[in-house]
C-alpha cells in the first residue's frame, strides 16, 4: 500500500469510526437526564437490585444501559469521588457493544470498564476481567472492589498462590480480576477432575480483556499447556550440547532469513554423523538423536543469555520478549529446556508430560461475549477483526495529546548508539528532567546503567534481573532527575505521575518538557513501540518520546537488514546517526516485514491447533457426561459379564458402577496425555523428516485423526485390564496405585513459537 493509499484509508478509518461512536452521544445525554445525583443511597441500591431483578429474569441487557451506566456513574463519584467523563461513558458503551475501546494512557480505562462489567454481571453469570499480570488483577480488583460492592456486586481476584478454596470463591464472585494464563489453566485444570466438587469454575460468560493487543496478540503466539511430572531423557545432552558449539555458522550449518530456525548443512550433517559414529541421521533409527542434535543447535545459535533467559539458582528463567520480565513457570518443550540446560552446564531438571493444552483463541471462544479496552489498538484492528471478531472503537481524548513524538536517529553501530544514549540522558539529566530509557534486553540494559553510573548518574534499573519492585519503580519514573532504565514494556498498567503526583513538583517536570522516553532498539511490532512511547503525555501532560536505534540491532539484523543496505553503507563506521530517507524507508519495511511474518506464525499456531481443539472438545464432552453420571458406563457389563458378576456378588453393583466411572475418567486422562504428548513430539519432528511434496499441516492432520481415532478404543482397553488386575480376596474393591494415578501437583509451560516459524515457510 503506498502512503497516499494509506493516508485515504487512514481518513476512512478515522470517519467509519465516528460514525460507529456517533449514537453513544444521544445514549449519554439520556444518561445524564436520569440525574442520578438526586437519587438517595437507598433508591441507588434498590434500583440496583432491581436491574439484577430483571437480567435475571430474561430482560435485554440493551434496555437496561441507560440506567445501569447512571448506576455505575454515580457509584464511582460516591465512593471515590471522580465523574466518569464522557469519554469513559463512551469507551464503556463501546465495550457493552462487544468492542476493543483504544484509550490514551492515563485516560481512565479501569474507570471505564465499570459499565461492562457491572452491566453483564447484572445477568448473575459472572463477569471476569483478564488483566496483563497478577499485580494489577490485585491492584484493580482492590480499586474498583468498593464500587461494585457500593452497587451489591461481590468482586473477586485470582493469584498465583492462592489455595484452591479461595480460588473457588473468587470464581463464584460476580466480577473476577484474573490473568488470561490464570483462567486457562484452571480451565485445564478443571477438564481432569475426578468429582463434581473438585471444580473450580463455572460456565464462562462475559470476559473483558484489559491491555487486549498485548494479550490478544503478541500473547496469543504462544499456547498454554499444562504438565505433569514425567522422566526426560538425560542421556546424551552435554554431549550434543558440545557437538552444537563447535559447529560453525554458514559452513556447518544456516539459520533462516530471519533467523528463527537453524538446519544443518550436507558438512554439518557429515560431521554429527562422524561425531556420533552413525552412517544416516535421517535414518528413522536416528530420529532420537537428531532431535536432540536439533535442539541443542537450537539453544546453541538461537537462544542467548540474558535475551532470551537468565540464569539464577541453578535454573532457566525464560524472559518474556514483550515486557522484559521473567515469565512465570514458563518453559521450552522438553527437548529445548534440557538443551538450554547442558548449554550452561546445569543439572538437567525433570520434565514434563503434555496433559491437555490450548491456545488464547480458542479459550476465548469459550465465552459467549466479550470484549477489551488498551491504549494501542488500532495498528492491529485487521488482525483483531479477522482472528476474534473484535472491532475497535477509537475514543477520543479528554485532553489533546502534546506529546512530541521526534523521528528515529539511525546509528551504524551500537557502540555509536550507546554513546549517544548516554549523553542525551546526561544533558536532560542536569536539567532535572525524568528520563525512561526502554531497552530489548537484560544486557543492554545493564550496559546502559553501567555507563550511566560510571558518569555519577544514579538511576534505577528494572529488568528480569530485578523485577521484584517493578511498579514502585515505574511509579516513580516521572519524578524530578529521575533516571529509569527498563527492559520493553516493563511497569504495564502503571501510570507515571510527573513529579511524583505532588503538584508543585508536576508543575517543575511541565516545565522542563515533561517525560522523557528514549528507546533503544525497535520491536517486531510498530504497536510496540508505539506502546513505549505512551509512557509519556498521559492526560495532556507535556512529554517526548524519541528511538536510538543501530543498524546492528537484533531485530534489524534478524530481518536481514544487512542484505538490504546499499553498498556505501557496508563498513562504514561513522559516529554521527545517518540522515537518509531511504534508510529510514527500509527501517519500516523491515517492520512491516516482522510483522507480517508474526501474523503468519499465528495464523500456522491456530491452524495446527484447530483441529486437535476441536478433538479436545469432543473428549471433554464425553468426559464431563461421565462425570456428571448423565450417561451410563456399563462398559464391564456389556464386554466381560463373568467378571461384572463376581466383581458385584463380592463388593455391590453400585460399588463396581462406581468404580467403573472413576476408571473412565482416569483412563480418559491418561490416554489423552499419551495422544496430547505424541502430537507435540509429532509437531516438532516434521520439519526434521521428508513428507515429499504433502502439505506438513495435511500429514499432522492426518496423524491426528489416526491417533484420535484410536483412543476410545485405548481407554476401554485400560478399564478392562485394571478390573481385570482386582484381587477378589481384597475386603475393599480396589486398584494398584498407576490404576488411578493423576500427578499429585501440576505444572505449567508455554511451547516457543520458533518451532512453528519453519511451517510458514511451507505452506
């Protein structure tokens, strides 16, 4: 699309969207003419309990909006003493609507999500809040808990060490404040209980998505996966983990354009086979050990220390690309997470067997409404559109955003980069104005302090090194002579206050131009960077944003920067930032490219995942019939009537009945884990093999029919042999402890989407 095309679309864009938010102007006026200023505390609460009443009932949740948005209004003002402004009227009604609302930062989004929440949990069906971390579901169900409750709605919020009693009544709550990983896992979680009162959830009904493109999108990348303890082959990693360290880049073996996938080359395959004394590593024989081989190139080329993980006590923290934090009981699949391991010369933890998984798309699709609010939203508007059906409604501001975004300044190189990153922060730096300093790494961002610190310039430093004081951090980044150095997007969800939020002080950083934000290197995503910029002039506010970026930069380089850049610019040295058009033409393209391609790793992760979710509903449904006793087994009845006989004559038919159930629901899991681990092995091996001129999503489709096809017939199989195994001299109708077994703590991994960026490339 040129820009002249893409100026017109922008003009489209922008009248298609007042057109949508035109009706909500009559529908806010109405609400005002409720005056629910006049209204007694009493008449609000029985007004309130009379709407509940009538959702309740079956009434249109549409002819309920008026006066539940003059309800939610008038609560806030009572018990924190702020009127919701019509842009928060708005942004609410767009969100009852089923929309994204885009608001600027600092414009009062948790604010605005009282009309959605408390208009479908009006219904008595529960309305959950997916926030960006467990802090901030803390934070706002804390917030926002009084005015609901002010209303007679009960507010609950999930947290990582919560048992499951407390658990269980957030979930019952009317309005729950959760994370999305959270919600998964308890969903798969809840799909392998063995009674009705080991549930934790209820039926999803509404959710509302805070921070919805970093969830939606840039978390969407990765499925959630929950495992159980299993053995991992240790054998053999440290040394694939030296044979991958001495193989050399571009002789032994290539890495893809982009540089998320590594293959070996006819010399590197020659050399393994020498080294691990076989004759064909393709040779199906092999695959064992070429997988291993493959994971190790892969933790070798591919992953890097304080990049991609840090290493602390003895373990691999994996870091979340997006924010810079560690992210939490996060692993790679088990062949990677052990090669990361030998790599750094670590025990080789225990692994873990896929019980049951599911991607971010799918569980949404689990509720029958929903909707999301953040501050970028409308540079992903297509994607949302077509992946979750989400339209993005662009609310306007209450104040005019002045903040000065100024063009990126190009280095050759970093050392260039970094030099100049360090003196602009040293200049504004003894004016007494705050500087935010976002980097791509733990490492350049030690490097930064470093050299901010060898200069007498005291600053704070967030990164997944030191993520414990994380929003105390970012809330003092607005401060005068702040200096704040921070990995991505690190401190989400929290507005910086210039001068601390003292008045006087916010008039002195006003003065000196506001906020500061300098970023030092690009993202994949425009959105991105876009978001680090909104740190600054929140609410009116004075601020500036402005990229340092080189030419040598990860992402730049990944993207095959180098290829594009012309032949006067190769080896060049200088110190001073590049002032080319053109360059800067190439730095967008390279953008557009990154994303286009992350697009298409998601659009491959749901494609090999539909069908499979698809098989993981069928058993669910058959599972939960059991579970329920809506359906009866009769299964040892009907295939060994002998053995049903002698089993009831010694211990009761309802005792066997029983028993027979509890064995179903237990074999179903197990043979579901041994299907749901083969399809991950499958998944991960088929860009390894040959399939000839076959579609690779056509071939795993294929398995996983076969397979899927097998498995009635396997937990059947399982229940006999287990009833068959009963000793009748036993006083008590039982089975050997593998009969039932279920692992006694379960525990969570995400599988990198580096295995899926290959499969792009062949479709």
């Amino acid at each position: 699309m040129s820009r002249g095309q893409r100026y017109l679309a922008g003009k489209l864009n922008t009248a298609m969207n007042q057109f949508r938010l035109n009706p909500y102007a009559k529908t806010i006026q109405a609400v005002k003419a409720q005056h629910a200023e006049a209204w007694s505390e009493q008449e609000l609460k029985s007004r309130s309990a009379r709407l509940r009443q009538q959702a309740q009932g079956g009434a249109a949740l549409s002819g309920l909006l008026v006066e539940a948005a003059a309800l939610a209004a008038e609560a806030v003002w009572r018990v924190q003493g702020i009127r919701l402004r019509d842009t928060q009227l708005a942004a609410g009604m767009a969100m009852a609507d089923g929309q994204i609302a885009e608001m600027q930062t600092g414009e009062g989004k948790t604010l605005a999500a009282v009309l959605p929440l408390y208009l479908r949990a009006l219904a008595g069906r529960g309305a959950q809040v997916w926030t960006f971390n467990d802090y901030l579901a803390r934070r706002d169900a804390a917030v926002m808990g009084p005015v609901f409750d002010y209303l007679g709605l009960v507010t609950g919020c999930i947290q990582e060490e919560q048992s499951w009693a407390e658990r269980r009544q957030a979930y019952l709550a009317d309005i729950t404040y959760l994370t999305a990983h959270q919600a998964g896992f308890d969903y798969l979680k809840d799909s392998l209980v063995l009674d009705m009162g080991e549930l934790l959830q209820r039926p999803f009904h509404f959710v509302l998505v805070d921070e919805a493109d970093s969830i939606l999108i840039d978390e969407a990348r990765i499925p959630l996966v929950l495992a159980g303890a299993a053995e991992v082959s240790r054998s053999g990693c440290a040394e694939m983990a030296r044979l991958a360290a001495s193989l050399r880049l571009n002789q032994d073996y290539r890495q893809d354009e982009h540089g998320r996938n590594v293959y070996l080359t006819d010399a590197g395959i020659e050399q393994a086979e020498a080294r691990l004394g076989c004759a064909n590593l393709y040779d199906s024989g092999n695959q064992e050990q070429l997988a291993r081989l493959h994971h190790a190139l892969h933790a070798q080329a591919l992953l890097h220390r304080d990049l991609d993980y840090i290493v602390r006590e003895g373990q691999v923290l994996l870091i979340d690309e997006f924010t810079g934090r560690i992210a939490d009981k996060r692993q790679w699949p088990d062949g990677l997470q052990a090669a990361v391991e030998a790599k750094e010369g670590l025990n080789i933890q225990g692994g873990g067997m896929v019980r049951s998984s599911i991607t971010l798309q799918h569980l949404l699709s689990l509720y029958p409404h929903f909707c999301g609010m953040t501050a970028t939203a409308r540079a992903s508007a297509e994607e949302l559109l077509n992946t979750y059906g989400l339209r993005v409604a662009i609310i306007p501001p209450y104040k005019p955003c002045v903040r000065i975004d100024e063009a990126h300044l190009v280095f050759m190189h970093k050392e260039a980069k970094l030099n100049a990153v360090v003196k602009e922060i040293a200049a504004q730096h003894r004016t007494g104005r705050p500087v935010l300093v976002g980097t791509a790494s733990v490492e350049e961002s030690e490097h930064v302090a470093a050299r901010l610190q060898s200069m007498d310039i005291t600053c704070q430093v967030l990164n997944a090194q030191q993520d414990a004081r994380e929003a105390e951090l970012i809330l003092g980044a607005g401060k005068l002579d702040a200096v704040t150095v921070s990995t991505n997007m690190a401190g989400r969800g929290v507005d910086i206050l210039l001068g601390g939020g003292d008045p006087a002080k916010h008039q002195a950083v006003c003065a000196l131009g506001g906020l500061l934000v300098i970023g030092t290197s690009l993202h994949e995503s425009s959105r991105v960077d876009q978001q680090l910029r909104g740190r600054a002039g929140r609410q009116g506010d004075p601020g500036a944003s402005r990229y340092m970026i080189s030419l040598d930069d990860e992402t730049l380089q990944r993207y095959g920067i180098g290829a594009e850049l012309p032949e006067a610019y190769h080896g060049l040295r200088q110190v001073e930032p590049l002032e080319s058009a053109a360059i800067r033409r190439l730095i967008t393209h390279i953008q557009r490219v990154a994303e286009g391609q992350n697009v298409e790793i998601k659009k491959t992760l749901n494609k090999y995942s539909d069908l499979i979710e698809q098989q993981r509903r069928i058993m669910l449904s058959k599972r939960t019939s059991v579970l329920k006793g809506t359906v009866k087994t009769e299964l040892l009845s009907r295939v060994d009537q002998e053995l049903y006989g002698r089993l009831c004559s010694v211990y009761g038919e309802a005792t066997v009945l029983a028993a027979e159930r509890q064995l179903l629901l237990a074999k179903t899991d197990h043979c579901w884990s041994a299907y749901m681990d083969h399809m991950f092995a499958v998944r991960e091996a088929i860009h390894l093999e040959s399939v000839g001129n076959k579609n690779p999503l056509d071939v795993y489709n294929e398995q996983a029919i076969e397979a899927f096809a097998k498995l009635e017939e396997q937990v059947q199989r399982a229940v006999l042999e287990a009833f068959a195994g009963v000793s009748l001299e036993q006083p008590h109708l039982s089975f050997s402890p593998e009969a039932l077994s279920v692992p006694s703590a379960t525990w969570t991994y995400m599988i990198d989407d580096s295995f899926l960026a290959s499969r792009v490339n062949l479709f």
